[in-house]
C-alpha cells in the first residue's frame, strides 16, 4: 500500500521543501514549476477535499488558499507533525491511499507527488474505492510522474543515468511510476472521465471526474 516507503520520509523531512524549491540540481526537473503544480491540481478540486500524502503541507496551503475545506491523511509521523505545526487548525491523520477514516463526505481526493508509491494493482484497488464513496462529479485530482509509455520512462533513465543522477535514477526504478494508457484505463473501468495535462517533463495533472 505504499507503506514500504514511508520510512524514506523520516529522513527527507528536513530537506524536503529545499528539493521541491529546486535547491536540488538533481531533482530540479521533476519539481520544475512545483508551485504552480500544486496551483493547479487546488484549482480543479472541489470541497470538501480529502488529501493523501500531505508531507509538509505545500499542497495543504495551496487548498486552503482556494477556500477549500480540507481533510488531511498522512503515513509518516514525522511530516504529519511539521504539517500540523503549520496548520494547527487542520485535521491531520494517519492513513495512506487506501486504508484511511473519513469524518466527512468528501467531493474531491487530491494528491501531489504521491500516488507513484502504489504498484498499478494497487493504483486500481485505490480509485474503485474513491469510486464507491465520492457522489457523481465528485473528483481526483492528482499530479503525480507519470509517462507516456514504457518505452518513454526507460528512455528517461537512459537520460537520467548519462546525467550522472545515481539517486534519481535509483528512484525511477524502485518505484512504481506507471504510463498515461494504464491510468487511463484505471479511471474508465471505474467511472471517471479523466484528462492529463503535462506541467513538466515529469509529471501530468490528473483530473478524473466521476460519471
């Protein structure tokens, strides 16, 4: 369920916001336009929102800057605490994609660099849940790496490994970043309209509306 990763996380803490900022040479191409990103998957959501992986709260903020009511759920102890430092107000649990409480009826999911944690099984047993809970209209909004086929995602570690980007390329091939056609097909086999918007050389706006 994605929980495997979630040690990664205690570390990272620290230096988190510094490699979305693009402090990171290394990662500065998957987190390029990361405001404006998170700007975006806000835009499309609809309240109340439910949303996974919350971190340090950058999506968080871009949420509650768009007057959404938010429900935050997050694995790692670590960044749940610096999230609710932040938002001493907001509800914070832990939980990840697929085992998590609701206290209210949500309208939208939403999630930002996050979702590649679950394998494609996984991905699938996810958004039939969210199709069993969320009301006709009700959204998932997610940006997330994605490519547009395998073929594109080796080519990219070919790239990444000339780069000399040892980490990144660890990071390509250990977790479970899948393609827009098994995407596609997820969301439609579970009723959800969904379109992808690229935002940068590594990561599409996921936007499924339930039909």
């Amino acid at each position: 369920m994605g929980r495997e990763f979630v040690g990664i996380f205690d570390e990272w803490v620290h230096t988190y916001d510094e490699s979305v900022s693009g402090k990171d040479p290394e990662y500065e191409a998957v987190f390029k336009n990361y405001q404006e990103i998170l700007l975006a998957v806000a835009k499309k959501a609809t309240g109340p929102v439910v949303e996974f992986g919350v971190g340090t709260g950058n999506l968080t903020a871009a949420l509650l800057q768009e007057g959404l009511a938010v429900t935050g759920i997050e694995p790692n102890n670590s960044m749940r605490n610096v999230a609710g430092q932040k938002f001493p107000e907001l509800h914070i649990m832990d939980g990840d994609f697929l085992a998590f409480e609701l206290p209210v009826k949500p309208h939208s999911f939403v999630s930002s660099y996050a979702f590649h944690h679950l394998t494609d099984e996984e991905k699938a047993q996810a958004i039939q849940q969210y199709a069993s809970i969320l009301p006709p209209s009700g959204k998932v909004v997610f940006a997330d790496t994605v490519f547009e086929s395998d073929e594109a995602k080796l080519g990219r570690i070919v790239f990444e490994e000339a780069e000399g980007h040892a980490n990144l390329v660890e990071d390509l091939k250990r977790e479970h970043y899948t393609t827009v056609p098994v995407f596609e097909m997820i969301f439609q086999e579970h009723g959800f309209d969904v379109t992808f918007t690229r935002l940068n050389e590594y990561v599409f706006l996921i936007d499924a509306t339930k039909r």
